[in-house]
C-alpha cells in the first residue's frame, strides 16, 4: 500500500514529496442519515425478525473506521456524519407506487407480475416494507426532493436512507463517466437495507458509487459487468473503466484464482508489483469478493493493524480495505466538479507529461505545472503532485496541503 505526503509551506527552494503513513482532512464529505421507521414506530434494525441494529453510534462507527481506512490512502479525504435522524412517522409511499417484491428484477418498479420476470408485483403502503433497489431508491429520491421535511433531506449532504428489510441488498446512485446532463442539484441519495454484508464499510461502498467509483468488475449500463454465475465457461471479467484495476468477475474470488485468470500464474509465483495488483482487487472496497464462498474466513472489517502486509507476506483474512489511485482520483472529481456543496475542499491535480485542454470533471491531471495549480488554488486546497521532477521557483503565501502520488514529486529540481 502507498502513503503519500502532507506538507503545509509558505516557501522553498527544493521540496521533495513521497510517502506518508497518514492523512488528516482536507476534502470532507458530508453525509446525513435517515432511519425510516415502521408504521408501529419500530426503529430500523430493532425488528426482531432482523439480527443487524442501526443505532446512531453504530452507524458512528462505521464511518469512524471508514474515515481510519481513508487515512491510510494519505489524500485528506474524510466523511463527516451531520447528523441521524430518526424519522417517526415515516413517510409514505406515493400511492399506486408498485414494485417487484420477487424475481429477477426484485426492487424494481413495475406495472404487472410480467414485469418481474416470474416475481411479484405489488403496491408499496410503507418504504420499511419495500424491496431495496433501484426503483425504491429513485422514488424516495423524488419524493424527498419533492416533500424535504418529510424526508429529513439535505442539499448540503450526502442522503443515506436505512429501511427494516432484513436482507442484504442495497442500491445507491451511479454516476456515468461522463458527467454531461448530470444534474448537480440532484445530490446523491442511498438506500440501505439491514444486514450489511460488506460491513462496516458497507456505507463506504454505497456512497463510492455516488461519487463515481464502479464495482472492480463493473456496473450496469456503464462498464461490462462481470458475470456472478461461475458454471459459465469461460466466466465473464468485467472492467471499472480504470486502469489500474484488473480485469474482475465477483466469483473469481481468492488470490491464486485472481492471479491465474489475469497472469497464468499462481499468486506466489508473481512478482512484488502483480501482487500488490491482485490485493488491490481481492481487498477492494468496491469489489464482490469474499462475500460467499471465497476460499477466506468471512471476516470484512479487520483491526487496523492487521491491515500492514506487504507482498511477501503471507494473505491474511480478508479484509476490504484498498482504493486504487484512479479510484481515489474519481472519488476527488465528482467533489471538485458536480457536487461542490456537499463537501469541503478541492483536488488540484498535476502532472508535467499532461497535454491538452483540461477537460471538466475528468479522472486526468488539470495542470502540467505546479505554479499554475498553485495560482489557481484556493487557501485549504490539495495539490496532488505526479511523479516526476518540476523545474520551477514559487513563493506560496496560501495554505495548501502537497501531495504526491504514484512516486516521488521533486519541486525546483531539473
């Protein structure tokens, strides 16, 4: 795992950035919390038919450990709970709003049986009783916009809605890779049901695809997606749209079944920087690994000291805790460019081998110079700084935090 360096200067002459341990905040996501109650006034995860609870100082410490796994990536980025609100009364449903309770399109909204393809199809009368996915998510994200008190909703935050379905599935906002035609007003709203099975970074993953991050082995209608049915021959790997994650299929699950579908190769006969490959999918916080039968212990939320191998040492349990650096690049972007009012901070990227317009919201660097992004920053700003040597003489009179990644940035060197 690479760290990258946190510097605050006012000046210098030569200044070299490399590797950290850890990172405090600079870019801070905010995020608010809304558990819908039943109509009995049962609050979520309290259902004893339910063995997941969602009580306000869990749903704290799950974003405390997610902000502790960030602060090992070393870029300053941070959630910040606002608040939990216990929303009791619920709201209710639009009426007529149908949904697929069963079948292959579960969660989906429909208008028969037949849209279900073999599920049921039948009326919503409370959001604690609907199917988690993509139509109950769209429609609580229009009814909240529409009815904001109601809901409990925040322009200023990211929206997660936490709703008594004692199952594990989830659905949450995907951003295209584009951003064209994305509304920037439309902040992004999550809906969770109760048994997490990513963990404590179950949150975590949600709200990546809001900011843009795919599954490793793809999403729907933007990357391939990987195909879940191992009896297939050959399986099908799917692609993130970024280039420093493998190729990825949510059944190819441990190292040695990773390494030899991407390199012909069994996991220890590869060499340091394919292994450090492989771990960045296997442990991935947006992947599908070891939630069934992994060939690993099932155990997704690791002490953080647990958390310090390298590739010559032995895999431990797994744990998902790894973010690429592109990842970490898109997770910045959509906070510079769409939804600057639901964080604090922006990323200025640089990169001396960067050519070209700067293109608006793009995982690509904006500058080619350090001074040019340093005179467009603002004061609390990062700048994160590619590799290489930069042959330039600047005075910083702001506070700014420099960074480096992907190597060593030497400032005022040839």
């Amino acid at each position: 795992m690479k760290f990258r360096k946190t510097c605050f200067v006012t000046a210098w002459a030569f200044v070299t950035l490399s590797a950290a341990q850890v990172a405090h905040a600079q870019l801070e996501l905010r995020v608010s919390v809304k558990l819908v109650h039943l109509n009995d006034g049962t609050p979520p995860g309290l259902d004893p038919n339910c063995s997941a609870t969602n009580t306000p100082s869990e749903i704290q410490d799950r974003f405390d450990y997610a902000n502790a796994i960030l602060a090992r990536h070393g870029r300053g980025y941070q959630f910040r709970v606002v608040d939990v609100i216990n929303l009791d009364p619920p709201p209710l449903p639009p009426p007529g709003f149908l949904a697929c309770q069963s079948g292959d399109r579960f969660g989906r909204t429909c208008e028969s049986d037949d849209d279900c393809n073999g599920g049921d199809c039948s009326e919503v009368t409370e959001w604690s009783r609907a199917p988690v996915g993509p139509g109950t998510r769209a429609t609580i994200q229009t009814e909240a916009r529409a009815n904001p008190d109601d809901f409990a909703y925040d322009p200023d935050a990211h929206n997660i809605y936490i709703i008594d379905r004692c199952n594990s599935g989830f659905s949450s906002t995907l951003l295209a890779d584009s951003v064209d035609g994305q509304d920037p007003d439309l902040v992004p709203v999550v809906l969770m049901g109760q048994r997490h099975r990513g963990g404590m970074l179950r949150p975590f993953h949600e709200l990546g695809h809001s900011m843009g991050i795919c599954h490793v082995h793809g999403c729907p209608s933007w990357c391939g997606d990987g195909n879940d049915d191992c009896g297939t021959n050959p399986i099908t790997f799917g692609d993130d749209c970024l280039d420093d994650t493998l190729p990825d299929a949510p059944c190819v699950d441990t190292v040695d079944e990773i390494a030899m579908a991407q390199f012909s190769l069994m996991y220890d006969q590869l060499g340091c920087a394919n292994k450090e490959r492989v771990l960045d999918n296997a442990f991935n916080i947006m992947s599908y690994h070891a939630d069934n039968d992994s060939g690993y212990p099932l155990d997704l939320d690791c002490p953080l000291d647990t958390l310090d191998f390298g590739c010559g040492d032995p895999v431990p349990v797994v744990c998902r805790h790894r973010l690429t650096d592109d990842q970490l690049d898109r997770l910045a972007d959509r906070a510079n460019c769409l939804w600057p009012t639901i964080t604090n901070g922006r990323t200025r990227f640089v990169d001396r081998n960067f050519i070209g317009v700067i293109p608006a919201c793009a995982s690509v660097p904006q500058f080619n110079n350090f001074t040019a992004a340093v005179n467009a920053a603002s004061p609390g700003d990062i700048i994160n700084v590619r590799s290489a040597n930069y042959n330039e003489t600047i005075t910083i009179n702001k506070r700014l935090t420099l960074r480096s990644s992907r190597g060593v940035a030497r400032i005022g060197a040839p």
